[in-house]
C-alpha cells in the first residue's frame, strides 16, 4: 500500500469528498483514510458505507479513523488509530473476535519508539508525521523532516508511510528515505485536477 487520500469534509464538503476520492480510485490510489473524528455515529456509517462502495470497483481498501465500531460494523477494511485511541492490540482482539483476520490496524507515530510499540502492538502499518511543512501545523504540529523518516524506516518493524506536506513532488524523496508510501489531503484535494493530481503521486510512489 503506497497512497492514501485522507478526507477533511469540513473543509472540502461531502460531496467533493465524494467526487475526489472516486476520481482518486480511477488513478490508482490504494486507499482512503475516513478523517472525520467529529460525526455522529449513524452520519459516519453511512459515509463509511459511501466510500466502501466506490472502493470495491477499484479494489481498494478504506481504513476509519479511529472509530473502530464504524470500521468493524461497516465492514470497512481497516482502522487508523491516532496518539489518544485504543491500543492496537485491543483493537486486533476486537477484531479477531468477529473472526475478522483480515483487519488492517494502522497507528500515528513519531518517532523509533513509537514505531516499536506499534510493532509489539500488533499493528499492520505506521503513519508518520507531520514530515514537511503544512498549512496544518498548528493542528498537527510542526514538521519532523525527512532525516527523522530514516530514522524511524530503519528497523523495518512494520511499513512506515509518510504524511504531512506531501506532494507527488516530493513523494520520490520519501520513498528514498525508506517509507514505504505516502498519505495526503491537500495535495489532490485542493490540485486544479484532482485525478491528474492523483494519478502523478501514484506514478511518483512506483
């Protein structure tokens, strides 16, 4: 798994939300991230459930952020888990007690250590960040740099994707420091041509 579009619907509105992520899928992109941590339980589901339909045709997977009843319910293939969620290995029994062995389990991380839990918890795959400068550093933080995502790939525990700042740009620089893919919103989201946007990330990270 290389690319990974995050949504953001307060900002870009559902059905844009909708519109990019097909357009996404039609370029080659693996998977959607579910961003939205604020809705309410039944609004989530059914936007979960949106996307899962979208992703079949392409064969691609749609992780929850967080939300693991919204992942687990909605059939959805994975959970993202961010610094204040369930553990990863409450989340993998969860999981394994609906016999679901398929479940992807994803964690923020930061840094090597926080890569080392991830690994002993059982966790599938890492997402670091922020690795570049963004309008979003207030948010999320300001920007660990490239040399701290060697770092932190070095022990290949588990695949370690980048996000914050990402463009397909910069894309082939992060994967030459080790990350075995990318995460990004704003990058497609906010291009003049979200597919065209979506199908150079995808050709940066081959």
């Amino acid at each position: 798994m290389r690319t990974i579009l995050i949504t953001d619907v307060q900002r870009y509105g559902r059905e844009r939300t909708l519109e990019v992520i097909h357009q996404a899928f039609v370029a080659g992109v693996e998977a959607v991230q579910v961003h939205e941590k604020e809705w309410m339980a039944r609004e989530l589901l059914g936007f979960v459930v949106e996307i899962l339909s979208l992703a079949e045709e392409f064969g691609a997977r749609v992780f929850v952020n967080d939300r693991l009843d919204i992942a687990l319910s909605s059939g959805a293939h994975g959970v993202h888990l961010d610094d204040d969620a369930l553990h990863p290995e409450a989340a993998r029994e969860l999981a394994r007690r609906l016999e679901r062995d398929d479940f992807l389990i994803g964690v923020l991380v930061h840094n090597r250590a926080d890569v080392a839990r991830a690994s002993a918890g059982m966790a599938d795959y890492a997402l670091f960040g922020p690795l570049y400068s963004s309008p979003d550093e207030d948010e999320f933080g300001p920007p660990l740099g490239i040399n701290a995502l060697g770092v932190v790939c070095a022990d290949r525990w588990v695949p370690v994707l980048a996000v914050g700042g990402i463009t397909p740009e910069n894309a082939g620089e992060v994967l030459a420091a080790g990350a075995a893919g990318v995460a990004c919103t704003r990058a497609i989201f906010e291009a003049d041509d979200p597919g065209d946007a979506a199908r150079c990330l995808v050709e940066a990270t081959r």
